[in-house]
C-alpha cells in the first residue's frame, strides 16, 4: 500500500499547485490550506506538524460518500 506523503515544503511546492490539495492531520483533524505561497518564508526543511507535534501529511478532502450505481427499478411485467 502506497504511504501517505508528509507535508514538507518541499513536497507542498511539488503537490501544492493541484487543486483541492490541503494539508491535514489524521490525529487531530486539522486541514490548513497547502498553497506554496502561502509559505514563500518558510525554511526549505520545514515540516508541517499539527498541535502538539503530530505529523501533517497532503491530501484532498472527500465527504466520504460514494454514490450507488446500478439499476434502481424492476422492470414491470
């Protein structure tokens, strides 16, 4: 299975510009925008971390629902 890729400067410059990418924190639920502009002052190390130092990681949001496909009615007779 694929790892999750940590927010780091390096890898929002990367990722950053795609669109609906947010940085977030599966342990406390914080999603903070991932755009490098918003970061242009940050050190080229830098590694994101949520409150009290959990590990940020890249992501896009979902709702979590995934629609039903198929058919929905019988056919009469």
């Amino acid at each position: 299975m694929p790892r999750p890729i940590r927010a780091t400067i390096e890898n929002v410059k990367k990722y950053g510009k795609q669109r609906g990418v947010v940085m977030y924190c599966p342990r406390t639920g914080e999603q903070y925008s991932a755009t490098p502009g918003d970061y242009f002052m940050a050190p080229p190390k830098h590694v994101f971390k949520g409150r009290g130092g959990a590990a940020m990681y890249l992501g896009v949001p979902f709702s979590g629902i995934q629609p039903i496909t198929g058919a929905t009615k019988k056919k009469r007779s």
